[in-house]
C-alpha cells in the first residue's frame, strides 16, 4: 500500500477570527517528472499506513485535484479513502477532482465516481494532452482554464465526442458538427488534444476549442459576444449587430446602397448624419441617437 504523495501546490487561508488553515489544492500521486517540475516540488508523503494516509485526507478540501500516475495508486487510493470516510461517519464525502493517466479497474469506477466530484481517465480510450501541457492548463486561472480541453473521447456506437475542459467539466458533442473543410474529413478514431488544450485534431482535421465551446455552451456565447462588445465599439459595430438582430440585410435600406452600409459597419467611412442617418434610423425602428447604444 505504499504510495508516494507529493503536495506540489499550497493554498492559505486566513480568517480573522480563526488561525491559520493550510490546505492542499493539487497532490500527484507517484511521481511525475515532467509534472513535478510544472507544478513545483512542495511536501512529499510517503504512505505506509492508514495513519499517513489519513493526514494527507485532513489537508485535502472539495476543491482538490488528485491526480494519479497509476491504477494501482487509483486503487491505493481509493482503499484509504473508503477506510478514512468509514471512520468519520462519511462527514468528508466529496475529495474534489481526480485525474488518472492510466484507467482503473472497471469494478472501482462507481465508487470513484462516489467519492471524487469530476472524474477523467476512467476508460483507456481517453486522449489527454501531454504531461507537459496538461500542467499548464491545470494550474492557470479558472476563466482560462474553462476554455480549453485536457482530454477527449469518441464512442463510434453513438457518434459522440466527449471532451473535457480544463475545469475537468465535460461537453459532448456529435461528430456531424466536425463539417469537412479544405478537402479534410474529420477522423475521430485519431482524435488527440494540442496545442495547450487550443485544438481538437481529427486526423489531418482541426478544430478551434473556441468554435467547438461556441456551439454548444451558452454561456461561452455569452461571454464571448459581451466580450465583443467592449471591443467593437463605434457607430459601425453597433449599426452591423443591430441590423443582424433584426434580420436586415444591407440591401433593405431604401436609397443606401449595400455597398455603403458595408463601409458604415467596417468604419470605412465617417458616422453618417441628416438623411442618411434618419433613414438608418427608421428602418432599424430605433431613434438616430439610439443606434450607437446596441
């Protein structure tokens, strides 16, 4: 049962009427060169007893991320877990994360499942990145990291892809969104996650993270347009997102050529006045002064 545990990243707590809290944000189990050295070395355990175990349990919260190097730290694992809730009546029931690089027993997934709140790695088949970049993306910002994928798998039985974000969140997406383009044909049995968790490649196929999150998370939509927004401000981004809300085309305006519209939204051209912009104005159902606003 000996596992080596390295706590490779600390987070404080301090509370004004309270003392101090330690506790433990990442433990890798085993060690991982290429991990350790992304993470930074921090407090080693090496548990031999249930004892030892224990004590790592006590530094870990909810929002813990396990990461297990092999299934039989998973096992290890899960055999201390099951020992320690035992013994506090289950009053710790949630571990946080766990990320395995090598699939476990079939017969411990519904306890893993139980026990830890986002599980990757359960099956073989899983593509994650490579350890080098599976750091990175584990370690950044959480509004980073949510936008970006770690692993991914395709289950030909339904046509689906299941890929996981870097907040260990996971969206399934069907295989008829990956359109053919440039003479390419996606081929998901070569799937594999790059380029920092950015791409998702399909054999000679790539897709942008960001247009894969764009189809099928709304509030990725959200955040996206709000951000374009702030950045296209002016008369010309505004006049071009208030004619598409209203299904207008750019030759619907009457005596503006679609021509001139295009050169109004790319901002080619100064902010129209007088008739021009009446007429902008009565067609879009809104007051002159109130285009600029949208």
């Amino acid at each position: 049962m000996t596992t080596t545990i390295h706590r490779v990243f600390t987070t404080e707590v301090v509370r004004r009427t309270k003392p101090r809290m330690v506790t433990c944000r990442y433990f890798l189990l085993d060690s991982d060169r290429t991990l350790l050295g992304k993470f930074g070395h921090g407090k080693t355990y090496v548990c031999k007893s249930l004892a030892t175990w224990s004590k790592v349990f006590e530094h870990s919260t909810g929002e813990s991320t396990w990461i297990s190097t092999t299934a039989k730290h998973t096992q290890d694992l899960l055999r201390a877990v099951s020992v320690f809730l035992a013994a506090h009546q289950g009053a710790k029931r949630v571990f946080g994360d766990l990320l395995m690089l090598q699939s476990p027993r079939v017969e411990s997934l519904p306890a893993i499942r139980a026990i830890f709140r986002h599980v990757v790695g359960e099956v073989r088949a899983v593509r994650l990145l490579p350890s080098d970049e599976l750091a990175e993306v584990l370690v950044a910002p959480t509004d980073e990291a949510r936008d970006v994928f770690i692993g991914g798998l395709y289950d030909p039985a339904t046509e689906t892809i299941s890929l996981t974000r870097g907040t260990f969140e996971t969206v399934v997406v069907p295989l008829s969104l990956f359109r053919p383009s440039g003479g390419n044909a996606p081929d998901p049995n070569s799937l594999a996650v790059a380029d920092y968790g950015h791409t998702i490649k399909l054999g000679e196929y790539e897709a942008s993270a960001d247009a894969i999150l764009y189809e099928v998370d709304p509030d990725y939509r959200r955040r996206t347009n709000a951000q374009r927004r702030l950045e296209d401000k002016g008369f010309g981004p505004s006049l071009r997102r208030l004619r598409l809300q209203r299904r207008l085309k750019r030759s619907d305006f009457s005596s503006i050529s679609p021509k001139t519209i295009a050169r109004i939204e790319r901002g080619e051209t100064r902010k129209p006045h007088g008739k021009t912009l009446n007429i902008l104005a009565a067609r879009l159902g809104v007051e002159p002064d109130e285009i600029e606003t949208y």
